[in-house]
C-alpha cells in the first residue's frame, strides 16, 4: 500500500531547446513586460551586455553586481537601480547568483522575473530564496520569488568549464537526492529526482570528455530543471542545512560545497532510511548512494575535501554549533558528535562506509 501524501506543483512557465535565447523578446511580450533590467555577475558581464543589446528598447540597463550568497547589501544597491531605471522586470542571465539576486529584488518589490539559466543550479524553479546577512544565511520560501518564465538554452552551456560543469551538476544531484527523503516527499517528486539523477548521471561523464557535446550539454540541463522542481515542492534537510552553514558564514563556494558534502550528508541519513536512497545505490552500481556518490565524484573529478576550499580544523566546531542551533527537519536527527565526525570526513576527503 503506498503512503499518504500531497503534491503542489509550482512549476514556471519552462522555454527549452537548443536557440531560445533568441525568444527571450517574445517572452517578456508574453509576460506584458517592456522594461527589463538584466542581472549578471561580473563573470557575465559581457554576455548581459550582449543580450540587452539583442532587446533594445525592451532592456533599461545592466547590473552586473550579482555575487554568491545574495548578501543584503548587494541586494539593496540592485533595487536602487531598479527604481532609478525605472524597470518593470528582471531578467536574471546566469547561475544561482543572479538568479537569488532576482528573487531577492522580486520579495521586495514583486517583480516579474524571466530567468535565462547557464548553470545547472536549479534554484530558478524554486520559491526558495536564501540570502546573508551579517554572515548568517537564512532562507524564506515564498511564492513571490518564484520565476514567471525560464529560458534553457543548452547553446549557453557550451563554454561553461568542465569543473564548474562538473561541481553545478553535483550541486543539482543534491537538490534531488534529499527530495528522496524528504519530510514531505511524494511519488511525484521522487520520480522526477531520479530521471533528474539518472539524466545527470549520464550527461556528466560525456561532457568531462567533450565539454560541447550537445546531446550532454541538453541532457544535463534537462536533468538539472527537474531537480530543481523537486527542491521546490519539497521541504530541505540536513544537506542543505551544511551548504548554507558553510556557504553563508564560511563564504564557501556554493556548487563546490554541495559537491564536497554531498556523499558525507547522505551517509549520515542512509544509515536511518536505506530503503529511500536505494534508487540513487542501484543506479551507481554501488552498496549504497554515499559511497555510489562519492566513487561517481571522483571519477568527474570533482573537489572532494573541504580543506581544499581554505576551511579550518577550527571552523568544523563552529560550523557544528551553528548548524545545530535553527536545525531543519532530517530523517536522523542531528547529534553534534555525529555530525562533527561528518565535517571531518568531508574536511579530510574520506571516503563514506559502506552501510
């Protein structure tokens, strides 16, 4: 007999294929939009530029400014050139940087947001917005700050590196695997996490031997736009609890960090719900999805040890202590010796237990 559950879809109207960049014009007509200012990180500058010369009329300026973690004060300075633009939408042209810029802009202000994506983050699928401030990453789930349209392009993909490729798609793997086990997961949500893994599992190999492949490139964001819904109508846990721990008081690197600790979080709750992550075990070839995780990390070659991205022996305690004093919900409860012994692990580079 199958369990008790409810389903909500929140999905935003999806533009996909190879060339819809070039629809982006007809997207904000569609919206009822005619004053977008585009959003980028100085990484992007250029191809914001780009774009907004495309739209003419249709764009009021460029704000380049988009930086990992959303903090407060950049958010503010966004919103002063919003108003003195005189915008009356956002088109967020990027990964999940830009794309938290928009959403935080849209909470203050309820502007619609187009979203071109780049990366395969996910969050622009999502009513989730996580923000800094004062080094503490807090996130608000609100209706409000999920995108109108997304626009994915796997032509925009193309000249991402193979490493961010590698540790984005990791990154968008996470968002799926602990929908798995989720407080408020359902049959739906599940079997979009696993097409999205599976498709994932087979793009990123294929692109870390040719970094254009096409069929990769489409596949990987494919599967990085479901994972992103499943992070959307589910609630988060223990993983995304570490991530914006060390992320928003350590200032790590987002996709690297989700990368690092994924195998780690996951080993910490398998030992309590194996039964839910043996889908991610079998499509691995492994015993069990932490070591299956960890084994397919390596052979992308992505980072494994969180030493590697300047954290400390010192900086596990307070991350402990922080992560422990707002928990969010987790299969296994979070027990400080435990998850202390977890960040070792993941700060060393050890391979999880076999369960």
């Amino acid at each position: 007999m199958r369990e008790s559950f409810i389903y909500k879809g929140t999905i935003p109207r999806i533009v996909f294929g190879a060339g819809t960049i070039t629809r982006v014009a007809d997207e904000l007509n569609n919206l009822g939009r005619h004053k977008a200012l585009i959003l980028s990180t100085p990484n992007q500058e250029a191809d914001a530029r780009t774009l907004a010369n495309r739209l003419g009329t249709l764009c009021v300026g460029v704000f380049s400014g988009a930086v990992m973690h959303t903090p407060v004060e950049v958010t503010l300075q966004a919103l002063q050139v919003f108003a003195d633009t005189r915008a009356d939408c956002i088109i967020s042209l990027g990964g999940g940087s830009t794309i938290g810029l928009g959403k935080a802009i849209a909470y203050k202000n309820n502007a619609d947001q187009l979203v071109v994506a780049t990366t395969y983050a996910g969050s622009e699928v999502t009513p989730i917005l996580g923000q800094t401030e004062a080094g503490i990453k807090t996130t608000v789930r609100d209706l409000s700050v999920l995108p109108e349209t997304v626009v994915y392009d796997p032509e925009l993909t193309y000249s991402l590196p193979v490493n961010m490729t590698m540790t984005s798609g990791l990154n968008a793997i996470a968002h799926a695997v602990e929908g798995l086990y989720a407080q408020d997961r359902n049959p739906i949500s599940s079997m979009m996490a696993m097409d999205g893994i599976a498709a994932l599992h087979r793009a990123l190999p294929a692109i870390a031997g040719d970094h254009q492949n096409p069929a990769a490139r489409s596949d990987a964001l494919y599967g990085s736009w479901l994972c992103g819904v499943v992070l959307g109508n589910v609630g988060m846990a223990l993983h995304h609890k570490m991530c914006h721990t060390l992320g928003g008081s350590f200032d790590l690197p987002h996709a690297e960090t989700h990368a690092i600790l994924l195998p780690h979080t996951v080993a910490y709750t398998e030992a309590t719900v194996p039964h839910l992550l043996e889908p991610v075990a079998a499509l691995m070839g492994s015993e069990s999805a932490a070591t299956g995780l960890f084994d397919f990390a390596r052979t992308i070659g992505a980072p494994s040890k969180l030493q590697d991205l300047g954290l400390t022996v010192r900086d596990l305690d307070k991350a402990t202590e922080i992560a422990l004093r707002n928990p969010y919900w987790n299969p296994r409860p979070l027990e400080t010796v435990a998850i202390r012994e977890m960040l070792q692990k993941a700060f060393e580079g050890a391979r999880p237990r076999q369960r």
